[in-house]
C-alpha cells in the first residue's frame, strides 16, 4: 500500500488532467470518447456506466443512482475543492478515514489517507476502529467489502453511487442461484470417496456482497488477484470441481497455471440453459468460468505487447491476470496490482516497463519512478469509466456532509447477507494466511 502522493508527482500523472488538454488540442493523443472531457456528474442521469471502458456495458436495471450534487460542488475549481477537502478533513480529524483505490485519479487519491487495492483498503480500515466515517474512493462492491470488515458503528461511504463495476454486475444473484441449481441437478449433492463436495463456489473479490454471500452458504471462498492460486488449491482441497465468479480470465489464467487443460474449463453464459454446454463437458469440468469480464482489461492486446517489444527490445512486460490469456502467455509477467507497484519499486534503474491495467495507476508508477521508463501497452487514455465517476466535487459534498452531521451515501450490507459474506471472507483469510498471497499466473 502507499502512502499519499506530492502535489508535484500529481501534476505530471493526471489522466484527467491528460484527458482535458487532449480534448483541447493541447496533448498529442487519444482517448477512448470525447465525452470523457465532459465532467462526471453529466452522467448520473443518464443510463450506462458513462465514459470510459466499460461505456458500452449492459448495467443491469437495479443499478444505484446518484442524486444530483449542489452547483456549488459542480462549478468549483479543482483547487477550490482541494482545499474545502482538506478543511473538511482538517475539521473531522481521527472520525474520518479515506480510502483511495490504486485506478482513482489522482485528484482524488492525493486526500487518501491510504491507497492500495480493494482489499488492502478494507483492510486498512481496520486500523481505524475509532472512525466514524470510512470514505471509500472506488466503487460499489469495494465499499460493500470495507462494510463488512467494519465496525457496526462506523459509515461507509461512496462518494458517487454511481460508481459501480461492470464487470461484478456481470453474476447478479438470481442468475448465480439458477445456475446453482442446474449444477446441482446434474453433479448432485454426495461427496465423494475422498470426501470432496461435487461443486465449490469461488468468488473473486470483485463482486457483490450477496455473491460472496452465495459462497459463504455453499461451502466457498472469496479470492483476490494476488492469491487465486492458492484459493483454488483450498477449494480443490475439498471439492471435485470449482465455479468460478465472475472474471472468465483471472480464472482461467490461475487455472491454466496450474495445469489444468482448456477443455476442463468450460465457460457458463447466463441466461442459456446448461450455461450454453452440455452435461458431458460439465461433468468433466475442473472449472466452470462464468462469462463476466473487465472491459479496463479486455483492452489489451498481443499487438500491443508486440509493438512494445519491437520499440523497446528490453522491455519488461507486465500485465494484470484480469487479461484475456493470450495477453497473459505473451507477457514477461502478469500479477496484481500490488505485484505489479512492488515489481517496479524492486527493479534497478533504468529498467523499461510496457504495463497492461489501470491507466491511472500506470501514469502515477511512471511519475512516482522516474528513474524507469514505464508506459501503458494501450495507448489510447480509457480510464475505468467508474472509478472515473468519483470526482473531487462528490469527495467534498459527502465530507462536508459530515462535517454537518450528515451521512450522504452510505453503503450498507443486510446482516442476513453481511454473516455468510464474512464467512467466505474468513475462509480466504485462513486459507492465505500471510495475507501478501502469492503472484498469480506468472510465467
Ligand atoms: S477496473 Fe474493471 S474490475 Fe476494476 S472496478 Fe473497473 S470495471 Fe471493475
């Protein structure tokens, strides 16, 4: 996890800064919509997930809206907000924790007290059990997690509700229990001689509360990035086979590493009966991957490793394992985030990094090590379109709330859902017990 960055590291590393003097004529370059230069708050009305990657995502119907924030808050510069942030903070002192992911921009990351991934976040939260407000700059499914790991008396809250995941709203509940249900029917409920259960569910952090809840009930665990191999290995442990919700390619590429075939790991579409297989390819599955997907990582190429190379023969290629696989075998490396900020804080000057995730966190690396040249393998600015939703304007509605006694946006989880949650929570914990985890399909 890092700590805050400077102001003047912030200047140079701004994808949203980036993206305005693009829009202008004032960079070279491109971006993946001219509606990215149009502030966030355009979009809370309008349906979709809004600029950026996943802009052309089915978002499900149900998903939470953001009311629209007072003028004030929409009209303000970026440097009038900077400071009523940091007054509001200044005011709220030890109540108040704010959590910034590594894909939030950096007008935003800079007022975080901690920044790291989702479940180093959540767990940062922990260090704070005296704060009545955790404020969680990142999305949905993240703030949900923090909720669990917290105390009952402290708020979470998500500066802009609007800020969900595309690719989490790609298993929603009723479709995970269907599809339950039909594995059931066909696997049964008997363990075997060794007395592993037919079917393990395995949820990637990245995903609802009620999912990770579904694992919870059925014998399952949660995973992240950084230890899906070993969760696999947990599960293998004590079941034949394993879903796997809802990234296909954090699956499949843990999966391939451990040497289980292709043809084991079928895909199940939602909404097709048999999940779009038939019962001879699921009974002799390992892995069944559902059919979700991030849209940020899903923009990376072989090409684009291969460009790489020819313009820079000694790159280091590095890419996160929510790619699809064919970027995953071309790579030097592929791992976490976390693995890949540790990767290039631990290699020796000089070195070249072509780096395939979040364009936020890569132009932050290359402004934090300029002793490296580090680039994204896209080179086309097309930021996490909601990360990119919260803006400073909605960081100081909801602290300013605060500071008033009001709780904007808090994000809640049922207890009935919150127990089992917490259960598959436990299960990863005591599975990976170093925390760290290890680096996930690296080659
Ligand atoms: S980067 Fe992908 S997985 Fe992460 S929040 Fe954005 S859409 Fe979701």
């Amino acid at each position: 996890m890092n700590a805050p960055i400077s102001t003047d590291v912030r200047e140079t590393a701004s994808v949203a800064r980036s993206i305005q003097l693009i829009s202008t004529g004032k960079q070279t370059g491109s971006t993946c919509g001219p509606e990215l230069a149009r502030p966030t708050w355009n979009f809370d009305t309008a349906p979709g997930y809004g600029p950026g990657a996943s802009t052309a995502d089915a978002i499900p119907g149900d998903a939470p809206q953001q009311v629209p924030i007072p003028a004030e808050y929409r009209e303000a510069s970026d440097e009038v907000l900077a400071d009523r942030i940091r007054a509001a903070k200044a005011t709220l002192g030890d109540k108040l924790v704010i959590l910034g992911h590594f894909y939030q921009r950096d007008e935003v990351v800079q007022h975080a007290d901690y920044v790291g991934d989702s479940f180093q976040l959540a767990n940062a939260a922990l260090a704070h059990p005296n704060a009545e407000a955790i404020v969680f700059c990142g999305v949905h499914f993240m703030a949900e997690t923090a909720d669990l790991l917290s105390g009952p008396e402290q708020a979470v809250i998500l500066p802009n509700l609007a800020a969900g995941c595309s690719m989490a709203d790609m298993a929603n509940i009723e479709q995970v229990e269907d599809a339950w249900a039909e594995l059931t029917e066909i696997y049964g409920h008997e363990p075997d001689a060794d007395g592993r259960a037919p079917l393990i569910p395995v949820t990637y952090m990245n995903s609802s509360a009620a999912i990770k809840a579904f694992c919870g009930r059925n014998g399952g665990i949660v995973c992240t990035s950084s230890n899906a191999a070993r969760v696999l290995e947990w599960a293998f442990e004590r079941g034949q086979r394993v879903i796997f919700f809802p990234d296909q390619h954090l699956g499949r590429n843990t999966a391939k590493a451990m040497g289980i075939s292709l043809e084991q790991m079928p895909l199940w579409r939602p909404n097709l009966p048999l999940g779009g297989n038939t019962e001879d390819v699921l009974n002799d599955a390992k892995v069944i991957l559902w059919n979700g997907f991030c849209s940020v990582h899903k923009r990376f190429t072989v090409a684009q490793i291969e460009r790489a190379r020819a313009e820079h023969p000694n790159v280091r290629v590095i890419v996160h394992p929510e790619c699809p696989m064919p970027v995953v075998d071309a790579a030097d490396e592929a791992g976490s985030t976390d693995y890949i900020r540790k990767a290039v804080e631990a290699a020796p000057d000089g070195t070249v990094f072509a780096i395939g995730t979040e364009i936020n966190l890569v132009q932050r690396l290359a402004a934090e090590y300029p002793q490296h040249t580090i680039f994204c393998l896209d080179d086309v600015v097309c930021p996490c379109s909601t990360m990119y939703r919260i803006h400073p304007g909605y960081l100081a509605w909801v602290l300013e709330g605060l500071v008033d006694g009001v709780v904007r946006n808090q994000i809640t989880v049922d207890a009935s859902v919150a127990e089992p949650a917490r259960v598959a929570l436990e299960r990863m914990l005591a599975a990976t017990p170093s925390g760290a985890g290890t680096k996930s399909a690296a080659r």
